[in-house]
C-alpha cells in the first residue's frame, strides 16, 4: 500500500477568453507553473458553464460562446503552493481560484515531484 501524502490542490477557474500579456492567461499560468518547478499542472476545458456574471457559455451549436469554462489543476507541497500564488495574483484580473488539502497517492517511477 502506498503512504499517502499531504499536498495542496490550487484550483483556478477562468474564461478560456481571458488574457495576460496579450497571451492566453490559461498558458501564461501553465508557463509560470513549469518556470516555478511546479509538479504539474492540467488545464480542463468545460463544454458549458456560468459565473459570477450568469452568462452561459455553452458549445452548443445555437448559442456557440468562444469563451468556455476552463479550470487549471495544480498539485504540489503547500509551500510550492504558497510560493506561486503571488505570481498567480499578478497575471489574474478576474475568476475564482480555490485551495484544498489533499492526500497525493503517487504512481510511476519517480516519486521526487512533491
């Protein structure tokens, strides 16, 4: 059996229309997470959402919206987690973003990531 870890889940939810630096803020994100030797970090693009606005997005062919719902997943140590917020902080000017404790079951060779 396998031990499990304590880690943080950093959460972030974002319209995919959202910007940094006239780039994709969902890639400036991944970018700086590899950049900070971040464990990893996956980016989920939602077929239909809403937010604090109430507008619905949605990839139905009727109400087609470019801007769908994408959320970014991170996990590593709380004190990775902690380090990379400040620099989250900078390229966010809207959206939600979400911490919860977790416990890491790690699988494969390498098991240095966190």
């Amino acid at each position: 059996m396998k031990i499990p870890r304590e880690a943080v889940l950093l959460r972030i939810f974002l319209g995919e229309d959202a910007k940094f630096d006239h780039h994709p803020l969902y890639e400036s994100i991944v970018l700086k997470a590899r950049e900070a030797h971040l464990a990893g970090a996956t980016v989920l693009r939602g077929p239909m959402g809403f937010g604090h606005s109430s507008r619905l997005h949605t990839t139905k062919i009727l109400r087609l919206s470019q801007d769908l719902p994408l959320v970014i997943e991170i996990v590593d140590s709380p004190e990775k987690i902690d380090a990379f917020l400040p620099e989250l902080d900078k390229m966010m000017a809207g959206g939600l973003v979400t911490l919860e404790k977790v416990q890491v079951l790690q699988y494969g060779n390498d098991r240095t990531t966190i």
